[in-house]
C-alpha cells in the first residue's frame, strides 16, 4: 500500500471489489423472488452503488437523492428529490459511510413515512465509536476507525472521489491548508 506524509492508502481496490461482491451476494440472498429500489444517496454513495448494484441479482431500480446538511446539527434537506415512488416498495437505502447515524436515521424515517413496505441499509463504511443515534445496518462494507477517509466516492472539499481506494487523511492541518496537497503527490499536479 501506498504512503504519503499527508495520507495513506488503508483499503485497497481488490478489497473493496470483494467486499462489495459480498454485500450484493448477501441482498439477492435475501431479496430473492422481491423488487428492489435502491435508493443512493449523493454524492458519495455514487461509485459504491455502481459497483454494489451490478453485483444484485434480483430485479432493481436505482434512484437518486441529493442531500443539504446543515452543519453538525444532523438537520438535512432535500436538494434534489427521487423521481421514484417509494411506496410499497422494498428500498435499499445506499450510503457511503455512516458517521454519528444521524443522516441515516432522518433518511430510514423518511423512507418509512414515504410508505415503503420495507427499509434497509447498505453502507460501505461504518464509523461505529463516532455513533450518536442507534441506527441499523443491514448491509455493512467496513468498519473504520475516526480517520477521515477519501477515496471511492469519498471527498475532501469535493475531491479525491475518483481515487480507486480508500486513504486515510493523517495530516489534517496539511490538507485544510492546501486541499489539493495529495493530488499533487498522486497525478503530478
Ligand atoms: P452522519 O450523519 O454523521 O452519519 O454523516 C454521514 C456523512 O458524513 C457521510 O455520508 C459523509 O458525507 C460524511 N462523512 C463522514 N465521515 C466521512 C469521511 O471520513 N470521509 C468523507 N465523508 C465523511
């Protein structure tokens, strides 16, 4: 793995690939003979459910649903709205990682009150000590320590979510200062 003074690579793209395999392996078990609607949540969860949603063998749609977050406070609104009706409908809500749970807690809720027949989750990174709601996780990629994680989907100020993997930002300092500090390590500018 790779290692840069600023960040360093913590989870590799062959485990990634594998360990989404495994998650959309475990949803057609479970949702064999049912139709799916995934429903992934912008920007980040995008990579993650290109990948997971090929790996579905159940009959799926996928839809979209962009988020505004207010600050720390967990309050979130909608930016840009599903054109898919929910209800009665067996939704998987796909996230790119799950901090203090509150996001997710708003979105299951908001599933529900939408009228779906059932609400699960499929996040690839689970931030577990940083928890301040209790929130189910049906389809879990990683656990992860506090480390900010860019990467697959993941940013810093809206980049590194083409990265292939996922890095570890271990100079934070270095990075609030110059966002573009370990882009210009990895492509030369
Ligand atoms: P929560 O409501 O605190 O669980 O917020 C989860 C959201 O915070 C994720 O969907 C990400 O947008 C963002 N987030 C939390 N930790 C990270 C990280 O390490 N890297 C990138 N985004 C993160």
């Amino acid at each position: 793995m790779t290692d840069y003074p600023f960040a360093t690579e913590v989870i590799t793209e062959a485990d990634l690939k594998s360990r989404v395999r495994e998650l959309g392996e475990a949803i057609s078990k479970d949702y064999q003979g049912r139709a799916l609607l995934f429903v992934v949540i912008l920007n980040g969860a995008v990579l993650f459910a290109a990948d997971l949603v090929r790996n579905v063998d159940v009959l799926s749609e996928v839809d979209f649903l962009g988020l505004n977050r207010f600050g720390e406070s967990g309050r979130i609104g909608i930016a840009m709205d599903l054109s898919t009706p929910v209800f009665d409908r067996n939704v998987i809500i796909v996230e790119d990682i799950v901090d203090t749970g509150l996001t997710l807690t708003v979105l299951r809720r908001m599933m529900t009150d939408r009228g779906a027949a059932s609400v699960s989750t499929a996040a690839l990174f689970d931030k577990t000590r940083r928890r301040v709601t209790d929130v189910p996780i049906e389809y879990r990629g990683f656990e992860v320590g506090d480390e900010f994680l860019i990467g697959y989907g993941l940013d810093w100020q809206g980049i590194y979510r083409n990265l292939r993997s996922i890095w570890a930002v271990l100079d934070i300092e270095a990075f609030v200062q110059d966002p573009k500090v370990l882009s210009k390590q990895l492509h030369s500018g």
